[in-house]
C-alpha cells in the first residue's frame, strides 16, 4: 500500500497556504505552495485566496516585529475560518489525501 500525500496547511507571509507534508505529497506536487495544482473547485481557491489575503492584515508591514494590528477576537474569526476551509478542503479531496492545520494564532 502506498503512502497517501499529506497536506499542510500553514499562512505565509505573502501567499502560500497548501504545502506538501511527506514524500507522497512531494513526488506528485514537487516543492512551493501547491494550492494551484490540487483538483478543487474555484470556490475553495478563491476562499484560499481570499484567506491568504486576510492573514496578511495581521501583520504590521511598517514593523514586522512589532504587535499584530488584529485584536484577540479577529484572531478568533480567523481561527475558526480556517477550521472550516481545512474541513472543506478534507472533504473535497476525499479519503486520497490527509489535510493538516498547521494554522497558529497570530496574536
């Protein structure tokens, strides 16, 4: 039996939400945010879009090691957002892939 691809997904600064988590994953997807290359439909991309978008508001650009502009409750929304797209995303690819949230708090 062969090793089903594990997904990851985790914000980065500036896009990127998908990555590959084993070996699997790495020889059908090869390396990068693989968002684009996985069979689903436009909704969930466009949410992953829009996603990747909202998380780049949580950090101040003009001082990137300073606090977050989110208070504690946009961190909350956020959270469960993601808790949703990833168990829509488990459930548009099926049984074939393991999704894991990677997803950590900002503030």
């Amino acid at each position: 039996m062969s090793e089903i691809p594990k997904i990851k997904l985790f914000f980065e600064w500036g896009g990127g939400v998908l990555w590959c988590a084993n070996d699997a994953a790495h020889q059908r997807f090869d390396v990068g945010p693989i968002e684009d290359r996985l069979s689903l439909p436009n909704e969930i991309r466009r949410r992953l879009h829009g996603m990747a978008v909202w998380h780049d508001t949580a950090l101040d650009w003009n001082n990137p090691p300073g606090p977050s502009p989110w208070s504690k409750a946009e961190d909350v929304r956020f959270a469960e957002a993601v808790d949703q797209l990833v168990e829509d995303i488990r459930r548009e690819l099926g049984p074939g892939y393991e999704v894991i949230n990677e997803h950590c708090p900002v503030s």
